[in-house]
C-alpha cells in the first residue's frame, strides 16, 4: 500500500521536472527582439480642389412694406354724406374714378345758378353800355351839326346886326343857340369819355363773376370723393348720413401693386452696392418672408436712397420698389390675395449687388483667424497668406494668396508648422 502511493508521488515529481525543463529549453531558444523607429507616415487630411469665379455679392436686408402712393381722402366741401359706393370698404379694392361718396350737391348747384346769373347779368349790362356808345356817338354827330348850324346862324345874324338890319335881341338870342348847342355837345362828349371806365368796371365785375361761377362749379364738382387710381381701401371714416366739414378726414386708399420696401444697409456693405456710372436700378432684388429662406416669392429692384442715415441703427436707407415693371399697378385684379404682399408686412430681402471675377469661394472653416489657409504640396503642408474679400456666412471669397492648382486642406489641424509630412485621404 505503502509502495503505490510513493510510486504515484515519483510519477508527480517527474512530470514536473520534465516539464520544468521543458520550459527552461524555451526560455533558452525564444528570438532577442530588436528595437526599429516607428515609420513616418504624417497626418492623414482631406482636401478640396477650388476654381475662380464670379461671384454676385449679395446684401441681405430685412424691412417692411409699404404702400408706394397712400392716398388720404380729405373733404374739400362740407355738408352730409347721402351716397357711399359699396366697393368703399376697408380691404376693398375700388376702380380708377370710382364715386367712393357724394356729398349733398343741391346747395353747390344753387350756388352754380346763382354765379351764373351773376355772369349773365354783368353781360346784359356790357351790352346795354355798347348800344348806348352807339346811340350817343349818332348823338354826338347830330350835336355836331347842330352847332356848325347854330354857329353860321350866329354869325349871319351877328352881320346883320353889324348893318343895322335886325336887333340886337334875335343876335343874342341867336348867339344863346349857338352856345347851347356846343353845351349839349360837350355833354354827349362827355358822356363818351366815361364809357372807357364803366366798361373797364364792367369787364372787372365779368372777370370776378366769372371766377365766381368757376368757384362754385369746382365745390359742385368736389362734391364727389372719387378715386384717382385703382387702389385698396385702407380705411373708411364716414357713414352716409353723415355730416363733414371742410377738411375733414374720410378715408385713405392705397395704389393696387404699388409696394416699397425701406431697408437699411450697414455701412461697410455699401461697396457691393456701388456700380459706377449705372443707375441703382441695375440692382435687382429677391424677396421671401423671414423664414423662408431660399423661397424666393418676389422680385423688386433698388430704387433710391434715402437722404440721411437711420439714427437708431446709424445704417444707410434704401427704398425697394417691388413689381418695378408696374404690369399690374393701380389695377383691381380680384379679391384681396391672402398670400400676396399687403402694407406693414416684415419680409427679408436680398440685393443681387456688384459681379466680382476672380474670385475663390472656400468653406469659412478653412480659413484661419489670421486669413491664412493649409495647403497640400505633395506629402507637405504649407501655410499660405490670403486676402479675404468678404466673410458671408459659412463662405469667405478670397482674391489673392492661392491659385486654381492648389489643394486646399479642409481637415480641421492645430499646432502645426509649415513644411510637415502629410498625407492625402484617397
């Protein structure tokens, strides 16, 4: 009993040491590892090849809209209101020379009778004074010969008298003749000396009874409110049956189609919006409304620019005139459009401003704080000086510093130096 289990404990040892030398033999023969330098291989980067182009700068811009022509109807005459057309409604779109109110024309017409017959009878009156410069010229030519008459009667008397033919009662009574005669000549002469005053007096009265006559046909005629262009009622004042005075606010309208937009443009953005010797009108101009970006609804084009400067904000002030073709100004064409563009709207706007050739279009990212970008010279990085044009949201174009051959490295690096090892992502 004893022998086994001694036997089995040998057994035990030896497998041990046998494998206790087999693995001191291993040890013994296992390869020596030599040390290498780790290869250089460079950082790996991406990079974007770039061409020159033209570019349109754009001006991007927020304002509201407002009516081109706002007409405020104002009463010139006064009196009641007791006819109002039907189309004259706030959100109404109403005719060129639509009657939008009548104001009770009877007193402007009894006006106008009277005037005109203030006119008729100042005529009456010229041409009574032209007949009496008739009758009193053939008078004065009768007095004429009555006094050569009375004059050869004197004188043959007075003879007479001389030779002691007749007495001295029938020459002074003939003398008395011939001076009464010239008495009532000077009378009728003198009665046509006046004639050029009183007609000059009745021509006055004419003149002012005609303006007169004028006054009261113009009150006659702005008795009716009328629309001047077809246009949208922005708002109504009057009811009928009302009474106004002169002067009195009614109403106001707007030109259909007829919208601007003022805007206000910063001061450093004023370059791209010069263009020479052309006119602003070369300056077109996408609308959409804020949030819709891309969606262009509607085109306008640069107008004018505004005097001063806005003095909230110190921005130049332009005024964009939309529908510039004005192919449906002051037209009535329907129903009011929910989706069209209407006064006190807030949209955005973007001015196609100058064409600049040359130009390199790069990823904002790409450029660094000091206007410098990477580029890829075969396995090598280099560090280029840029001028950068302008910086417009997630874009910079650049004009100088890099050509059409280069590989832009668009692989965000840090703490890198000119001349370092690269590789290019295939």
């Amino acid at each position: 009993m004893q022998s086994r289990a001694l036997f089995k404990s040998m057994r035990v040892v030896l497998v041990l040491a046998c494998a206790l030398i087999v693995a001191v033999v291993l040890i013994a023969l296992r390869p020596k590892a030599q040390r290498q330098p780790p290869p250089k291989t460079g950082r790996l980067v991406e990079v974007i090849s770039i061409e020159p182009q033209t570019v349109t700068m754009p001006v991007n811009a927020f304002g509201t809209i407002r009516p081109r022509e706002k007409l405020l109807l104002v009463a010139e005459v006064g009196g009641e209101i007791n006819r109002m057309a039907k189309s004259f409604a706030e959100g109404n779109c109403v005719d060129r020379e639509t009657v939008l109110a009548v104001i009770d024309p009877v007193p402007y017409a009894l006006e106008v009778e009277r005037a005109r017959g203030q006119v008729e009878r100042v005529a009456a009156q010229l041409r009574k004074l032209k007949q009496d410069v008739k009758n009193l010229n053939a008078n004065l030519a009768i007095a004429r010969e009555d006094v050569q008459l009375a004059e050869d009667e004197f004188h043959r008397l007075d003879d007479l008298y001389k030779n002691q033919v007749t007495s001295r009662t029938n020459r002074d009574r003939a003398e008395q003749g011939f001076l009464a005669s010239r008495v009532k000549r000077q009378a009728i002469e003198n009665q046509l000396a006046l004639i050029g005053p009183l007609q000059a007096g009745l021509e006055s009265d004419r003149k002012i009874a005609r303006a007169a006559l004028q006054q009261a046909q113009y009150n006659l005629e702005r008795t009716k409110i009328t629309a001047p262009f077809g246009g949208w009622v922005l708002e109504k004042k009057i009811e009928t049956g009302q009474h106004v005075n002169t002067g009195q606010y009614l109403g106001s309208i707007y030109k259909a189609y007829a919208l601007d937009i003022e805007i206000s443009v910063p001061l450093q953005d004023l370059k791209w919006l010069q263009n020479g010797d052309r006119g602003l009108s070369e300056f077109k101009a996408a609308i959409r409304l804020p949030g819709n970006a891309g969606e262009t609804r509607w085109m306008g084009r640069l107008a004018r620019v505004m005097a001063g400067l806005d003095e909230k904000t110190r921005m130049q002030r332009f005024v964009i005139e939309i529908d510039p073709n004005g192919r449906n100004v002051g037209r009535c064409l329907g129903p009011a459009d929910l989706n069209g563009l209407r006064p006190g709207m807030f949209v955005e706007v973007e001015i196609q401003g100058r064409r600049i050739e040359q130009l390199f279009k790069l990823p904002r990212y790409v450029v660094q704080t000091d206007d410098t970008v990477f580029v890829a010279a075969g396995d090598e990085l280099r560090i280029k000086p840029v001028r950068v044009v302008r910086r417009l949201g997630e874009s910079v174009f650049v004009d100088q510093g890099i050509t059409a051959d280069d590989l832009i490295i668009k692989t965000p690096l840090a703490g890198v130096a000119g001349g370092e090892k690269i590789r290019i992502k295939k």
